[in-house]
C-alpha cells in the first residue's frame, strides 16, 4: 500500500488571517500539520508589477481531503485569485500513521 500525503501551498497577505485559516483546517480535520513561512513576493497583478510580503501557508494533509480543503480555502483566503498549489507524495511510514490517525 502506497503511504501518499498531500502538501498544498497557499498564501496570505496576513499573518493572523493565515493562522486562523489554519485553525480552522486542523478542526475540521482537513489538515494534520500546517507550517507557516515568512516570504517575499514579486509578480504582475492587473498590468502592474507588485511587491508584497506575505506568509506562505504549508498544509501537510491526505489526498481524498483535497475538494474539501480547496473549496475552504477558496472561501477563506483574502485573494481574488488565491495560490494553491498542490501534489501528491509519498510518505516515510510512521508520518503517514500519525497524519491518519489525525484526520483519517
């Protein structure tokens, strides 16, 4: 049996927003391990360049939650066109227990 979790990236422009996000998931049980990242972004947005900070959201979770973690973060997140990024990976055994044991 393959040992497969998901890793989703997303970000938000606030930290506090970002954690309460992350709360929510992990009661839901949509999420196991959520890890934050301080980070700095350069990109295009409506013909200008821009250049913010934002907190880049790592959500370690299971693939068959990956409808219902997209369809709550597309509600929650504070971007019109939010970033999420997300795959598939194979995980060590005893992680994989543990994230099952969290959220099934």
């Amino acid at each position: 049996m393959k040992k497969e979790i998901l890793v989703l990236i997303a970000t938000e422009s606030n930290k506090e927003t970002a954690v309460s996000i992350a709360k929510l998931l992990i009661r839901k049980k949509l999420a196991a391990c959520i890890s934050f990242k301080e980070i700095q972004s350069l990109y295009s947005w409506q013909g200008q360049l821009e250049y913010s900070k934002e907190i880049e959201i790592i959500i370690k979770s299971k693939p068959n939650k990956l409808n219902p973690l997209l369809e709550t973060l597309r509600k929650e997140l504070s971007y019109e066109i939010p970033q999420l990024i997300y795959k598939v990976f194979e995980s060590e055994e005893n992680y994989y227990k543990w994230i099952t044991k969290l959220i099934g």
